[in-house]
C-alpha cells in the first residue's frame, strides 16, 4: 500500500508482505532501524530501555511525517508505542489501531482468563503476592511439585517462570507484585493459532506447534513447527483447538476488536486448555506470510486492513509447509541437524550484541520437533 510503513520490531515480519515496503524497527539492516543506527543490539523486552525504544519511534515517525504529510504507519503491536504517540497527537497517522482499553484488558493474563474461563477451559489457578509465596503450600494446593508462574503481562515467555524443587533458591519473585500460578503439565503440547477478527467474519489460519525450552527458569518461545501439527494432532484435538478459537475471535469481535490476534493453549490429557492471548502480531506470523506468498494470497498486513476498513477477509484455505527455530545470538542449535532453507535477522558482525537482545529465525521446510524432540517444556 503506498505511503504506509510498518512500525515493528524486526524488519523482516514485513519480508513476505508487498503490502508494506518500508518499516521503523528495532532490529535491522536498513537506516530506519535502531540496532543500524547505533550499531549495537538491546534487550527491547528490558523495562529500562523502554523510553529510549520510544524516543526512537517518535524520531523516525516524526521525520517521515515531516517529508510525507499523507504518510500512514501499522503497527506489529499496537500498545508497544501507543503512550508516546498518543501524547505527541499522532495517533491519525496510525491505521489500525483497537480502543487502547480493549487491548490492556486483553494483554493482562489474569484478565483475560478470568473472563474466559466460563466458555473455554483453563488450568485451575490461584493467585500469589511475591513475597508470600511458600512452596510447601502451592504442592499441598496443586497435589506437583512443578509450577509455572506468571506476570499479568509477559511475551514471547520473559516474565513467565518454572518452579520446581531446584530452582526453588533461584527464582526471585517481587515482594508486591501479584503473580498466578498454574501446575506444570508434563508432556503437554503448546499449541498456537493465528485468528483474524472483522466486523462480520472470523477467520483461522493454520495452527502450530510451539518449541517452548527452559532458559534460565524462564519459559521461552524458541519456535513454531506448522508441518508436525498436521502430523501428531488428530481431528478431534483440532476440533477442539479451532472451536475454542472460534469463540474466543467471537467474544472479542462483540466488544469490537478488529485484526490479526494469536491464541496460545496446551494439548494436555486430551483436553485443550487456554493459555493467553496476544492481540498483535507474532513471531510466527512471518512465516505465515511466507506460505501466503506462496499461494499468491494477500500478507497478514493486507489482511489486518481488510478486517479494519469493512473489506472482506475471503481467505481461501493455505497450508503452511514450514517450521522455524528462534535463535539468541551466542547459542547455536546444535539439537537441529538439517540446514535452513533460509535465516531472517542475521548475525552481523559489526554490531555490539547485548544478552538476549538478538533473536534470528531459522526457517525449514522439514519439522523440526521430532528433531529436537521438545513435545512439551523442556530443559536445554
């Protein structure tokens, strides 16, 4: 589309979309990236660089305004910059944009299960003030001697930890902040699906599995295998998995959400439990795009326009052939031993790299669970 630009995170979620040609990012090649600008890497999920992530933004938008007064911006996360932009009186120059109310109700993972929980099922869960936690009572509580322990907002697994019996002196929970505690389910799936939301129609793409390690007591996305789903989830689980789906996209269409949204959940016991929603786009969503193209389809970014401005969604069925591997700079993945078809994001080494600050996506045309036989949470 002519004189938008994508406000993101990485400039490759824009890759496989000739809807966008132009993108503001975090992490890229181009001069509209800050990692290009300051040649170094920072952990953008770290809270003290949060001003600095929007001063950055604001800049960047604010110079294209000034040479293209007509110029419109999409964002990978519409509440990522929403305070800056908001407070400076640009937020005409943004499309796409849901009631900023709407999508902090749905980011807050206590919120939101709370709420779904009477249509959809959701693991039994309490909640804990840090510094009250003991963990004698939550293994009385929840009858296991594992947890998973949530912030009410989290993503892509920072803010989302593994307790159990060694790393119970490790974990350090805030004294006041308030944290929901689920059990640890061995050996379930993670599942996510994308889901897109217009004023008349709900529509869902292809499900994947999600590659979810242990990396310092976090629970960290490592990965999507869309060609294992088809293989190891049977029909009546992908029922279940696309009927939940279906009313959730419902329920939140009918407070007026619109666009692209992912669902996480876990297959556990036959059953599909709800885990959280993220009202954004995701990591996954780029190889979405890549299959899209493929087929000659419209990109999530076309589409997330169509599902604002009243255009028809219409998607015909796409299958999705691919499966990736999230890589931090300064690991290798060594379990994988099949080359990539292709790198998003890659290394340079002209660049200062800061921990946890650099992701590549490594994409393959093979599934890659078997391979690294991560079926559930597993330790590195």
């Amino acid at each position: 589309m002519e004189n938008l630009v994508w406000l993101g995170i990485r400039e490759s979620e824009v890759k496989y979309s000739s809807f966008i040609n132009n993108s503001i990012s975090i992490f890229g090649s181009n001069s509209n990236s800050l990692q290009n600008q300051i040649k170094k890497t920072i952990n953008h999920n770290n809270q003290k660089y949060y001003n600095f992530i929007a001063d950055f933004y604001i800049k960047e938008i604010i110079n294209k305004i000034e040479k293209n007064p007509n110029i419109k911006f999409m964002n990978y996360s519409q509440i990522y910059n929403y305070d800056s932009i908001n407070k400076l009186g640009l937020l005409d120059y943004v499309i796409c944009m849901n009631d900023p109310k709407l999508i902090k109700f749905i980011n807050n993972k206590f919120k939101i299960k709370e709420y779904l929980k009477k249509y959809i099922p959701v693991l039994d869960y309490i909640f804990i003030r840090g510094r009250k936690y003991e963990l004698e009572k939550l293994k009385q509580i929840f009858k296991t001697y594992e947890f998973v322990i949530q912030s009410e907002e989290s993503s892509g697994g920072f803010r989302t930890l593994l307790l159990n019996e060694n790393n119970k002196d490790t974990i350090r929970l805030n004294s006041n902040e308030i944290y929901m505690v689920t059990k640890y389910c061995k050996n379930n799936i993670a599942v996510n699906i994308h889901v897109l939301v217009s004023k008349t129609e709900i529509t869902l793409l292809v499900p994947s599995i999600q590659n979810i390690e242990v990396s310092e007591n976090r629970l960290m996305y490592k990965g999507s295998d869309f060609i294992e789903y088809k293989e190891i989830v049977d029909n009546k689980i992908d029922s279940k998995l696309k009927k939940y789906a279906t009313i959730v996209g419902k329920m939140l269409q009918n407070k007026g959400y619109r666009g692209i949204l992912g669902i996480d959940s876990i297959i556990y016991n036959g059953e599909v439990y709800f885990m959280e929603i993220n009202p954004r786009f995701q990591n996954s969503s780029t190889i979405i795009n890549k299959a899209l193209k493929d087929n000659n389809l419209p990109s999530l970014q076309e589409l997330q326009y169509n599902c604002f401005y009243n255009k028809s969604i219409n998607l015909k069925p796409c299958d999705v052939n691919y499966s990736s591997y999230v890589n931090e700079y300064g690991t290798t993945n060594n379990k994988i031993k099949i080359e990539p078809i292709e790198i998003l994001d890659k290394f340079n080494e002209d660049i200062e790299y800061e921990d946890f600050s650099y992701l590549s996506t490594y994409i393959y045309d093979k599934p890659i669970m078997k391979i690294t036989n991560n079926y559930h949470i597993k330790e590195k």
